[in-house]
C-alpha cells in the first residue's frame, strides 16, 4: 500500500469515475485525490479531449468523451501486457 499513483492512473481513475458523468465532488471521492489535484487534472484532461464539461441545472458535470474512453480500453490492454 501506500505506492504512489503515476499520472496515468489518476487519469484512468478520473476518466472511469466521469464515464457516466460526475461533479466535481464525486470526482475528488471516487479518484482519491483532493480537489486541487482534481482542478489540475481535470483541467488537462478537458484540455486534451479526454472530458468534456456539460451543465445540468446549473451544475458543473464533468464526462467521459469517445477519446476518453479509448484511453482507459488501451491503459487496460497495457496493464494486462505488463502482468
């Protein structure tokens, strides 16, 4: 325990918690990482194409784009060649 995550994990983290939409609350508890950490990733990953920011009665929801989720389907494959 205690191992500390790569970026990518935390992507993969972030991208799995927002694939049916998420704010940023439920990003911060469901990745494990507190809210600046979540500011800057989430930022990066909108910058990228991996989120996409939508409003819902004037709530910020945070999802999972086509290119997002491509990411974690080839994060996967990767992990199990590592195995």
């Amino acid at each position: 325990m205690g191992e500390k995550r790569s970026r990518f994990e935390i992507f993969v983290a972030i991208l799995k918690v927002t694939g049916s939409g998420a704010n940023m609350t439920k990003i911060v508890y469901g990745a494990n990482i507190n809210f600046k950490m979540a500011q800057n990733y989430i930022e990066y990953l909108l910058d990228k194409d991996f989120l996409v920011l939508t409003s819902e009665n004037g709530k910020k929801i945070y999802s999972t784009t086509e290119k997002g989720r491509d990411f974690v389907k080839k994060y996967g494959e990767l992990e199990e060649l590592a195995e």
